[in-house]
C-alpha cells in the first residue's frame, strides 16, 4: 500500500467515524423537530446504540468513551421514556461529563493518568504534555456540564437540543484544536517512542 492510499484509508476513517460520532445527534435533532422531545429521545438511544456496533464493526474493538456515552443515553433515555419526563435525558449530559471530569481529576491525584492508555497509541507525549491534557480536558468537561445546565434550565427543550447538537460537538471540536500547540510542544519523537 502506498502513502497515498494509507492516507486516503485514513481519511475515510475520520470520516466514518465522525459520521458515526454525530449520527445519533443529527437523528435526536431531526427526530425531536418532526415529532418532539420523547421520540426524538427514543431515536436517539436506537442510533447511539447502532453507532456503537458500528464502531466495532469497524474498528473491531469497542471505545470506551463511546461505550459509557451509550450506557447513559440508554440509562437516562430509558428513564426519560419510563416516567414520561424529558428532565432525565436533559440532566445526561451534565452526570456524563461530570463523570468524565471526576475520573480525570481522580486518576491525577492517584498519579495513575487515564489518558495514557486511552489515547497512547495515537499519541506519544511526556508525561508532563499528559498531566497537561488530563487537566484541561477535565476542566472543560466541567464547563460542558455547567453549560449544559445553564442551557436546559433557562431555556426551551428545543433550544437545548439545538445546543446540545450544534453546541456541544462544535465546542469539543475548537477544544480539541487547541490543544495542539500543547501536543507538539510535548510530543516524544517517534524514534524514542519505539525505543521505549
């Protein structure tokens, strides 16, 4: 295989799996608007838990963080269809990612980064750049969790899916960006990765 094939097979799988990533939101946000909050909620647990076989499918192992998203929506879809209330799929996104902050503050202090093993075969950083990430990305699920709230609870359902659609991916997707200086910065060569 060339280098140009290589990169094209890579392309398509940042495609694929950002189109497996945002499928479930664009089915919660089309659903919601053509029958509303409740089975737009059903829609959404169905496509999260298609995006997640999708993503063995494809990549043959299942992700983490996929995975407990899933668990959640299905948790907190379920309750919201259950007892006829749309506050538990509206408070999932605060628990999940105050969840995600909790671990990642947690693992800092028991020294033991999570990090590492869950990106460490697509990056290669001292342990100083994986302190550095762990911390900003825990933060930043923390203001994502009190957006989410301040969002849910200020205004309509419709306007919180719009945020949680075009809000929150957007976000995470700058967030992201951002942390690229910090990437390079304290990126181990790929010579001195290998050695180790």
């Amino acid at each position: 295989m060339t280098r140009r094939s290589a990169a094209i097979c890579s392309s398509v799988n940042q495609y694929t799996r950002l189109l497996i990533e945002a499928g479930p939101l664009a089915v919660f946000f089309v659903t919601n608007s053509q029958a509303g909050i409740m089975a737009g909620t059903g829609a959404f647990m169905a496509a999260t838990a298609v995006a997640v076989l999708l993503s063995w499918h494809f990549e043959r192992k299942l992700p983490i963080m996929p995975l407990v998203g899933c668990f959640f929506v299905l948790l907190f879809g379920g309750l919201t269809l259950w007892l006829d209330d749309d506050l538990f799929i509206k408070l999932k996104p605060t628990v999940v990612n105050l969840l995600f902050a909790t671990v990642l503050f947690t693992s800092l202090a028991l020294r033991r980064n999570v990090m590492k093993p869950l990106l460490g075969t697509v990056l290669s950083l001292t342990e100083t750049g994986w302190r550095i990430l762990t911390v900003r990305w825990a933060c930043f699920f923390v203001v994502l969790a009190v957006l989410n709230e301040i969002v849910w609870r200020t205004m309509p359902t419709d306007a919180w899916v719009n945020f949680k659609v075009f809000g929150i991916m957007p976000l995470t997707l700058v967030f992201s960006a951002l942390q690229m200086p910090v990437i390079l910065k304290h990126q181990i060569p790929e010579e001195t990765a290998q050695a180790e």
